[in-house]
C-alpha cells in the first residue's frame, strides 16, 4: 500500500502569548528527512517539496506551522485575505 508522510517547519521557539517566533530552516526540515528514512524499513517511492497552508497539525508530539525562513509564502486571495502557507517536505513510500 502506497503511504505519504509531511514533513514541515517545526516551532523553534516562542514568542509572546505563546505564539511563534522562529522555526526550523528548510534544511533542517530535509534533515529530519533523511533520519527518518535511515531510522523506518520503508521503500521511498518519490520524496517532493509540497506548499501548505499555515496551521497543519502533525501526526507526532512537534509542534508544525507557517515559517518565516526561506519556505515562507504568503498566498494572496480574493478580497485581500492572506494565508500564510510553508514549503514542506512530502515522502511517497511503500512499507
């Protein structure tokens, strides 16, 4: 059976009221990566980067959302209303 895991910025560190002040790099992101497939007896089938919406919960203990690094896009739509969306990581797999 074909599978998919995301992987996106996690929160480095927070700001005021709980917020988020820095996430992890693009690099950082592709790190995780490569460990996690070292460390799983998966086939990886395709590994590409995927743009998503700010406010994507993860399927572990980490905390994901929208990075201000190099992966940050801002999505502009009708009406003048923003969202924020993050470069992510996405591993096609087969175990």
């Amino acid at each position: 059976m074909i599978q998919y895991k995301d992987f996106a910025p996690r929160i480095t560190e927070r700001g005021p009221f709980g917020g988020a002040a820095e996430y992890e790099s693009f690099s950082e992101i592709v790190s995780a990566v490569n460990q996690w497939i070292d460390m799983t007896t998966i086939q990886v089938i395709s590994v590409e980067t995927v743009v998503l919406p700010d406010r994507i919960e993860g399927t572990s203990d980490d905390v994901y959302g929208l990075t201000s690094s190099n992966s940050f896009h801002p999505v502009m739509l009708s009406q003048g209303v923003t969202i924020n969306c993050f470069q992510c990581v996405r591993v096609w797999y087969r175990e």
